[in-house]
C-alpha cells in the first residue's frame, strides 16, 4: 500500500477525526484471551477545549485501514488521559480499555434452577453484560444438576463457566463476544504473502525459496507448541481467534492468531503485527 493511501478515523465521545485533520498515532494490542485490552493513542494539537472534555468513561473509535479500505480496530472508553507541552505542541496520550465499566462496574447475584445448562446460564447474563454476542460454541455443555448461584462482577463469573466449565475461549474483539473451542479459530480466508502485504523477516534471505510443505507444530522444552511473529501492512481484519494462511520463505500453511497488536502513524508504521501457531 502506497503512503498516501493510509487512511483512519478517531472517534472521542462525540468528536470524530480524519486523519487527514489530526495528527494522531495508535497502538492497538490484542490477545487470545479474556483478559481486557487497552489501547493507547497519542493526538497531537488538540484545542484546549477538546482537550478539557476528555473524561474517563467516553467512548473511543478507532478506525484504520486504507482509502478503500477502512474498518474497526478498536471499540472501548477511555480510562486515563494527559496532556503535555512541547515547545509549541500541545500532545495528550489517551489510554482507553476495552468494555470498561461493564466489565469492572457490574455485578450479578442471580440462583439458576437444578438442570440449568451452562449455555443457557451464559446467554442470561450476557444479555445482563449488555454486549453483542457473535460467535456461540460451546465446547461443552455443563448442566448444573444442583441449580448455579452467581453472585459477583460478571466478569469473573463469565469467564469461569466459558473457560472452566465449558472449555472454550472466551473473549471480545471489537465489543462483540466470542465463545468457542480455543484450539481452532475463526477461518477468516486471509492469505498474506510477500504479494498481499506480508513482510519479510530477518531470518528470511533473498536466495531462499518459499518453503512448500505445511508448517508442523514444534514443541519447547516445556511443552508449549512454538509460535512465530510476523508483520504484515496494517489489516484491520485481521484479530485474535482468527485463522490465516501464510505463504512465504520460512512459513506455510494455515495459522492460529494468538495475539499481536495494530499499530500507525500517519508519518511512520502503519502495520499488524501478529504472533501464530501452525494448526
């Protein structure tokens, strides 16, 4: 992608930016887990007053792609803002987490029935949690043969029957809820090659020839399956859970994305950087 095709946009409560109005960096971490994501944005010149407005709790969308090609990277509020001088610039640092106050400020005290199933409890209170639910597949599906108590912040409780009690994933990209098996993925039907905007590595030389055979699973010295870390020309599609192919010198075959972060500037990087295991 050509520079001057780098495209975003910054929503803050009800303030919207181009890129092309505010000079403004991101980074944009994202994991395999349920764990909350923080993103953290630097805006540079922000007039005092929008500058004054910023609160914690507004809501914060970030959008980045290309010309024609622009979508979500992150959706959450803000949790801390702070403004410095430099010299003649004015530059505020936003950090802003993922579903905020309905993760830490709610709390359930509910008694489910004797035979309730762990889907069911599950639907109810992320219809309490207040958030969209996409992907719903329970690896397994528990029934409570003495009815379930829940009582506590619904993060907590939510995560222990969708990891524990079901055995899946539990996580949410971009405000919406995924619950699946932890060991596949959602097959997103990307390839990235040297010709779709993946980048080369330094353990790849110009000499080597694309290896052809699918990447095997490989094993640490404690077991863990060995993962590798690329970069490719930011793609906003691209998130944890997600199942990708990879064609280059050293890689081949479909992976799992573990984790990895989005990144810009409007006069720097402008990539994903994405950590996979071979499936």
């Amino acid at each position: 992608m050509e520079f001057w095709k780098r495209a975003a946009t910054l929503q803050i409560g009800t303030r919207r930016y181009k890129l092309s109005d505010l000079f403004f960096t991101f980074e944009v971490p994202f994991e395999d887990s349920e764990e909350l994501k923080t993103a953290t944005i630097v805006a540079h010149n922000l007039s005092k007053t929008t500058r004054s407005e910023i609160k914690k709790g507004m809501v914060v969308i970030l959008n980045a792609g290309y010309e024609d090609d622009v979508g979500c990277i992150f959706v959450g509020k803000v949790s801390r803002c702070a403004s410095r001088q430099d010299g003649t610039e004015w530059i505020t640092t936003i950090t802003a987490a993922e579903a905020l106050e309905e993760w830490l400020g709610k709390e359930v005290n509910k008694t489910y029935v004797a035979g309730s199933k762990a889907s069911v409890v599950l639907k109810d209170l992320l219809n309490i949690f207040g958030v969209e639910v996409g992907t719903f597949e329970p690896v397994t599906d528990k029934i409570y043969t003495r009815g379930k108590v829940c009582a506590g912040k619904v993060k907590k409780i939510v995560t222990e029957i969708a990891t524990s009690d079901c055995k899946s994933r539990f996580l949410i990209k971009n405000g919406i809820v995924i619950i699946n098996d932890p060991n596949t993925g959602q097959n997103m039907g990307y390839h990235l090659s040297g010709d779709t905007g993946l980048l080369k590595t330094t353990d790849e030389r110009e000499d080597t020839e694309p290896v052809t055979n699918q990447t095997t699973i490989k094993y640490d010295e404690n077991g863990e399956p060995i993962t590798y870390t690329r970069k490719c020309l930011l793609n906003y599609h691209i998130g944890p859970g997600d199942v990708i192919k990879i064609t280059s010198q050293t890689l081949n075959g479909n992976f799992l994305v573990k984790g990895g972060r989005h990144s810009g500037s409007p006069s720097g990087e402008w990539i994903t950087e994405i950590e996979v295991k071979p499936i």
